[in-house]
C-alpha cells in the first residue's frame, strides 16, 4: 500500500468521503515532505565565532598599548551572505565554490581599481598563476570551510607567492603562504637539515589558517587582520592606537601604513573581484575540478625520492610540487610520515610500495660529526667520494663541519639503519672555514727565546722548531729571522649554514613580517 493511501478502517463511509480522505491526506504528506526540505541542513554549516587569540608571536611585537587599540577585543560571529544565496546544488567547479563562500566585506577603493587593471591587463601571468594553483587550491578551501572561514583568503597565496610553494622573499619569507623563520618554528614549522614545513603544502595551510584565525580574534575585523599578517599585529596594534588618540577611524583604510601593507588588501579585493567575475576583466580561470587532486600516503620507512618516485609512476616535477618541503635526496620516515600524491598516483604507489616490502628502499642515512673536521677526513672515514658528499650536502670549498653537524651520508656497513626522529626533527649543518695558515717571517729580538716568540704570536714552541729545522732548547740570536706559519685572515671568519643554504647566505630574518617593515612582494 502506498504510503500517502489512507488506512482501513472498520466503519467504511461513502466513495466519496474516501476521495476527500485521500486528498487531504496527499496535500499533508506533500507539505510535510516540503517542510522537511525547507529545513534539511545545508551544505555549508553555520559559522562560529573563531579561537581565542593566541599569545602573540614576539612579545616586542604586541605591547600592551598596542593591544589596547584593538577595535573590539571580543571575537564577533564571522559574517557571511545569506544563506539563500549559496544555493542547494553542489558547485562545479573550486571557482564556484569559492564564490559561494565570500564572506569579507568588500573594499572600493582607487586602489583597488588600480590593482583590477593591473591584473586584468596581464591575462599570461594571470592565467600562469591560477594554473599553478591547480595542486592546492581545493585543500586550502576545505579547511577555510571546516574552520567556517571566508573563502576569500583561499586567494591570498596569489598575493603573497602566486602560489609558488618554492618562493623565498629578500626577507627569507618562504612558501606560498611566505613565513618568515621565526613565525614558522611559533607555528610548530619545522625547519631543519631534512625538510622546511613553511613549504609544506598540509602544514603551512595549517599554520597560515592558525595565524591568521589568532589575528581575526585579535582585530575583529577581516582587513586589519589581513594588514597584520603583512605587517604585523604590533605594527597594526600600535597604528590603531595613534589613530584612537588623534580621533580619528579605526579602519584599514584610514591607518598610516607603508607602501606594501596599503596595496595589500586592495591587491586581494582585485583577485577577488576578477574571480568573482571573469568575464567582466576579460579573464580566464582554469576549469579546476571540485575534488582532491592529491591524497596523503602513510611512509613508514626511509625511501629514496628517485624510488618513490619511481614507484608511484609520477614525474620528479610533479612529486616535488605537492612535497616542496623535502630537501635532499631521502624522505625520513621518522620526520614525514607521509607524501602526497596525485589521486590515481597514490593508489598505484601503494600497490607498488607493497611489493617492494622487503626490497631496500634508501640508500641514504643521517651522520653526525664527532669534532670539527675537515670535509675530506669525512669523506676518508665514510669511504664516500668527496665530491658527491659535498653535493649532496650544499657544502662548498674549503669549509669544515662542526662538531655536531648532521651529514647525508651512503647507508651501508654500519650506517645501515633509518634516521631516527631526534636527527629527522633537528639535524643542522654547521660549518666553519678550514684553516689556511700563511708563512711569515719574523726577526728576533735581543732577549728572545723560542718559547717567548711561540707565545707572542699564538703558536706552539715544537711548531717553531719544527717550521725552522731546530733541535730542541736551540737558541736564538738577536736579529735572527724565523718562520711562522700563521691562520690566514680569511680562516678566521666563521661561518654557518641554514636548512637549505650553504654557509655563504646571510643569517634569516627573525620574523615572518619584519617587526616594522612589511616583507617585499614578489
């Protein structure tokens, strides 16, 4: 019996009573299945108030009269358009999607029209840049929507990197989303020998959401969040503060604020609007598909990138876009527990993976330096060639490894075990100038002894023996000339090396924004 067909009863009345039974029943069922999907829960869920306001980066950077210029201290519900708007129907494409979930208020400004010619007029550069983003741009807008953030910040690695997970700004800002290395390690960005996680694709979303979550509650307002993640909260903070004494608004516009933080959000609203309406800039997007282009695989041993590679039957380009954090030649199980691959690519490397499982899979491992060494002693005691275990480790000419240093080294012998976590999570290469000593000639003075010239000019008395063939307790006569061998000027400038970089880089910046000075765009 149909479900809308009314049930028997034991008084049975006219045929036409039953006809009236029947429609009113019909009309109830309709408007009760109506009324359920007038109600059933849409796609997007309701959005709440974000996280309470992390402590801030850098204590010099958030002082309390910056802190007291915060326009509302309270964290507000996050605004977005009316519901009606979003509509039922799934989008069909990462485009659509983000459309839908616009939820900023929007800037009209001259330099906002500006930034509209800028980008629409270079149709290239924008089409190059959206096609980098293919890799990224659904993860980033599933975790916006999981966090009930606005969509538009799905468009702000356009602003900071065009989407290059590989960019490092003059400031050492890397990543698509340009952390500095300070503000990274806060955000729990590893950055060591092995990997740097600001060029992670899963964690710098992380951090970058975090950041900028802990500065929404922090300003209360989209646009001076936005303009602290450029500048910095202390700089906003205390920007906010000279405008609250002067009278004056407390909005993003209306700060003083350099060049480079002015256009920043301007520069955003442009992307937005030309993504929002393409056609009207005479722009095309890229049709990017509205599912996961890549998918996370669990490692579990120490894996040679070539044989990864190998065994999910991608291109090197194509692996190390979606891991751009990964810096040498061996994926350390116990420091990146997994890789991420295209879709179709990861069920492939799987299927190979478990064939290979008791077959080696790296051929590389992690050494640490005893004392200060000279790289050809290294090479000497690993029986490796030195040419490749300078290559493999960024290590130029005529440096030495400090006592300590983490080395990649060939995995065999008794160096045949995968690296463990503390080395994975904190290896670092120092290095030092090797010691190029120079011969000078120095003429000895009545009353000098061979004990009193080694000790005037730093060295031993067997070396002064030995540099000028004396015997032993030899004396020395006025006016005599001797040599010494000496360390050279350029020996004794010590030097030492980042995560990626040779010893010959200069030292990172401490912060992911300079605490006063907002980072160079690309």
């Amino acid at each position: 019996m149909n479900s809308l067909t009314p049930p028997g009863t034991t008084g049975l009345v006219s045929s036409q009573a039953d006809g009236r039974h029947w429609a009113t029943a019909l009309c109830l069922g309709l408007t009760l299945l109506l009324g359920a999907c007038a109600t059933a829960p849409s796609s997007t869920p309701e959005l709440t108030p974000p996280p309470s306001a992390a402590p801030a980066t850098e204590a010099k950077d958030t002082p309390a009269a910056a802190e007291k210029a915060v326009i509302n201290p309270q964290e507000p519900v996050l605004p977005l358009k009316p519901r009606s708007n979003l509509g039922l129907t799934p989008p069909t494409d990462v485009w659509e999607r983000i459309r839908r979930g616009f939820a900023m208020p929007d800037l009209d400004s001259d330099l906002v029209r500006n930034r509209e010619q800028w980008y629409s007029g270079r149709p290239d550069y924008m089409l190059r840049m959206t096609e980098r983003s293919r890799p990224y741009l659904f993860h980033v807008v599933e975790e916006l929507e999981r966090r009930n953030m606005p969509t538009e910040l799905a468009l702000l690695p356009f602003i900071e990197s065009a989407f290059n997970p590989q960019a490092v700004s003059s400031a050492k800002a890397a990543g698509m989303w340009q952390f500095m290395p300070a503000t990274g390690k806060f955000f729990d960005l590893k950055q060591n020998l092995f990997r740097d996680d600001r060029r992670d694709v899963l964690e710098s979303t992380r951090a970058a959401l975090d950041y900028l979550q802990k500065l929404y509650g922090m300003f209360g307002d989209w646009h001076l969040a936005l303009a602290a993640y450029n500048w910095g909260e202390g700089s906003v903070g205390r920007a906010l503060a000279r405008n609250k004494a002067q009278g004056k608004p407390l909005t993003y516009s209306d700060l003083n604020m350099p060049n480079e933080t002015r256009y920043y959000v301007p520069k955003l609203q442009a992307v937005k609007n030309i993504v929002a309406q393409p056609e009207t800039f005479n722009t095309q997007l890229p049709l990017i598909q509205n599912h996961p282009y890549f998918k996370s695989v669990p490692i579990e041993r120490d894996i040679d990138v070539a044989i990864a590679v190998k065994l999910a039957a991608v291109s090197l380009e194509d692996f190390k876009a979606l891991n751009p954090s990964m810096n040498r030649p061996v994926i350390l199980a116990a420091g990146t527990p997994q890789i991420l691959l295209p879709w179709d690519n990861a069920k492939i490397f799987e299927r190979n993976l478990q064939a290979h499982a008791n077959r080696p899979l790296a051929t590389w491992t992690a050494w640490q330096a005893p004392r200060t060494m000279k790289l050809e002693d290294v090479a000497q005691q690993l029986d490796m060639p030195l040419d490749q275990l300078r290559s493999v480790n960024g290590i130029p000419p005529r440096m030495m490894v400090t006592s300590g240093s983490t080395l990649l080294v060939h995995r065999k012998g008794r160096l045949d075990n995968d690296v463990t976590e503390h080395l994975a999570d904190n290896g670092q290469l120092g290095l030092a100038p090797e010691v190029v000593l120079k011969r000078i000639a120095v003429k000895a003075r009545k009353g000098d002894t061979l004990a009193s010239l080694a000790a005037r000019h730093g060295v031993s008395e067997a070396n002064m023996l030995a540099w000028n063939s004396l015997k032993a307790n030899a004396r020395v006569a006025t006016g005599q000339n001797l040599t010494i061998l000496v360390p050279s000027q350029g020996s004794r400038r010590v030097s030492r090396s980042t995560p990626n970089k040779p010893a010959t880089t200069k030292a990172p910046a401490p912060k992911r924004k300079q605490a006063n000075k907002p980072k160079n765009q690309r």
